[in-house]
C-alpha cells in the first residue's frame, strides 16, 4: 500500500473515532444519566415561541449562588427518554437536580434567568393566602432560575445560603 494510501486510510478511522465521540462530548459534564433535549422533544411547530431566547429556554446563565462564579440552569432529559429535570450545574461542579417532570410535558416548559429584582409572588399578587414563611414579594440581591410554563404557571428558585440549597417560590398560577 502506498503511504498516501496509508495516510488517507489512517485519517479515516481517526475521524470516525472522533464522530462516534461527538454524542458523548456534547454530553460532557452533565450529570450521569441525562443528556440534552433533541429537537423533536422540545418542538411546538404550530407556536414557535422558543425561537425568542438565544438558549431556546432550554438553559440560564447566571450566579446563581452568590459565589461570584457562572453557573447553569438546564433542562435535560433522562437517558431513557421518560422524563426532563431542571438540573443546576454550579460553577464549583456541584450539580442539583431541582425537579424532575414527564417527557411529554417538556415542549411547554422552559428557564430563564431573573435578576437582582424585587417583584410580587403568587400568594402577594392574591392567587391565595401566603402561608406561614411564604414571602408576598420577592427582593432578589443574586441571580435567579425562573421555571415556566409557557403563557401559564411560573416558580423562581432562589438559593438560601443558611441551607446551601435552592427554594421555590411560585411567583404565578
């Protein structure tokens, strides 16, 4: 065999080496077990209204704790392709599945980050009595994750430092 033969030959098993790669790259540090939404799960053909944000509301950017480092917001989907989670991925590579919903409801859902604010919730704009500890109104001093469904129900997890852990609040119904 020629050595250009050789060459070609040799290039072509690396570059398929490193196409059978790209799923598993385009994947890298996520949590185990889940991946990103492929276009057929996360389509609405007849509204398109993911086409308004640059991330599709599929993720956010922001810091979410406090730390001064970026972390990420992003719905993700099972391995098995059951279900979709809201995963954070904080900038110390600590990762916090927030909640964890059916496949079938994901083309509806999307994130979105929220900044330093202050703004009414659920239960202070009337949709119901605030419960004991239940903020009327939230003032946001750091980034937050805004969880929606699209032209209905809305939540902002914000972290709590005193519990190193992300709370709920419903800002609509």
């Amino acid at each position: 065999m020629s050595n250009a033969r050789h060459q070609v030959n040799a290039f072509a098993v690396v570059a398929a080496w490193l196409l059978a790669g790209l799923p598993a790259l385009a994947n890298a540090g996520l949590p185990a077990g889940w991946r990103q939404p492929l276009p057929a799960e996360i389509s609405t053909p007849a509204d398109p209204w993911r086409d308004r944000d640059s991330e599709a509301f599929l993720r956010a950017e922001g810091d979410f704790d406090g730390d001064g480092r970026s972390d990420r917001a992003e719905l993700l989907v099972s391995s098995d392709g059951r279900h979709f989670a809201l995963f954070v991925l904080l900038g110390t590579g600590r990762q916090l599945r927030l909640l964890r919903e059916k496949i079938s409801v994901l083309p509806a859902f999307g994130v979105a980050k929220v900044v330093p604010s202050t703004f009414p919730t659920a239960c202070g704009k009337g949709y119901w009595e605030c419960k004991k500890g239940e903020p009327s109104h939230l003032s946001l001093s750091r980034d937050a994750i805004m969880f929606f469904k699209r032209e209905s129900a809305a939540s902002v997890f914000v972290w709590s430092a005193s519990r190193k852990a992300f709370r709920r609040i419903w800002v609509s119904d």
